[in-house]
C-alpha cells in the first residue's frame, strides 16, 4: 500500500485478519522480533509489547514517518530497506503480515534462514489467491496457503499452512 494511505492500516478492523490476541499469543516475552512490512506499525506495536527488542522492516519511509508521528514503543526500531536486503542476525521471530505479496520472496528467505537464531521462528499472514474479497492485491500477486509453504519448506521446516477466511497462516521455524 502506498504511504500516502497510511492512515487506512490503522483501522481496528484489521483484527479481522490477525488478532491482537494471535500476535501476543505468538510473541514471548524478551523475544527480539523482526516485522516485514511494518507500514504504520499497527501490528508491530502489539509484538512491542512482550518483545525485547523489535525491528520494524518496511521500505516505504513514508510509512516510518508516519509510525514516527503516530509514536514509536521505546523498544521498536525502524529498518529503511526491502525485505531481501535486511542485514540482521539473532532473530527470536520473524512476521510478515499482508506484506508477502510485496516482497522478493526467495532472497527474502534466505536472508531470513540467516538473521534468524538456530531455533528461530517466522510467522506469516497473507492475503489467499483463494480469497473471496475482490478487496484485495491482484491475484497474480498472491499465493495460496500451499504454494507459499512449497516455498516456504525450502528454508524452514513448516509446522502449520492453513487456508483462513480470504487469508492464510504459516508457521515456521528453523529446527
């Protein structure tokens, strides 16, 4: 989504899509966390709340001006730059929600098979081909819950692929 919409991602219905109650459940106290496009910082502000240390990872600097002006949690800092050309390492987790679509995903996930610990997690939320919305990114763009974990498998050992209501969930992890 282009920045200049920013304010449409900080609508409470986005919950319809990942809950405020998964994103906690699925981040550990202390934890150091990285969210793949973080936009407006509307999910990563409740990954803040247990994480340690979080990295908010969008290459739109008009979305981090944004999060900026809106208030950034102490613990969260903003990485200007494509999701394939992140540099870190000792990740705990990794999330990407309704960004997969956006981003080069098999030079993301090599660099995500790095930055990640031994142990590592990566959590993922995308809009489905198999949506029901036309609401939603071109369909070219997209991937089914099956067609991003055949991805996915070839750097991390998938442990849940689910198809949900015009999304889909993956988890992931190292080990």
């Amino acid at each position: 989504m282009d920045s200049e919409r920013a304010e449409m991602l900080e609508k409470k219905e986005r919950y319809r899509i990942l809950s405020r109650e998964e994103i906690l459940r699925e981040t550990e106290k202390g934890e150091t966390v990285a969210d793949i496009g973080s936009g407006t910082g509307f999910f990563t502000d409740d990954m803040a709340e247990k994480a340690g240390k979080v990295y908010g990872i969008d290459f739109q600097e008009g979305m981090h001006q944004y999060y900026r002006k809106k208030g950034l949690p102490e613990n969260v800092e903003l990485k200007h730059a494509k999701a394939s050309e992140i540099e870190l390492e000792g990740l705990d987790k990794v999330f990407s929600i309704l960004s997969l679509h956006e981003i080069d995903l098999e030079k993301t996930l090599e660099k995500l098979s790095d930055a990640l610990k031994e142990d590592g997690k990566v959590f993922i939320v995308d809009w489905s081909k198999n949506a029901e919305t036309e609401n939603i990114p071109p369909r070219e763009k997209l991937y089914t819950a099956k067609e991003a974990s055949e991805k996915v498998s070839k750097h991390f050992k998938v442990k849940k692929s689910v198809e949900r209501y015009d999304t889909f969930l993956i988890k992931a992890s190292n080990s």
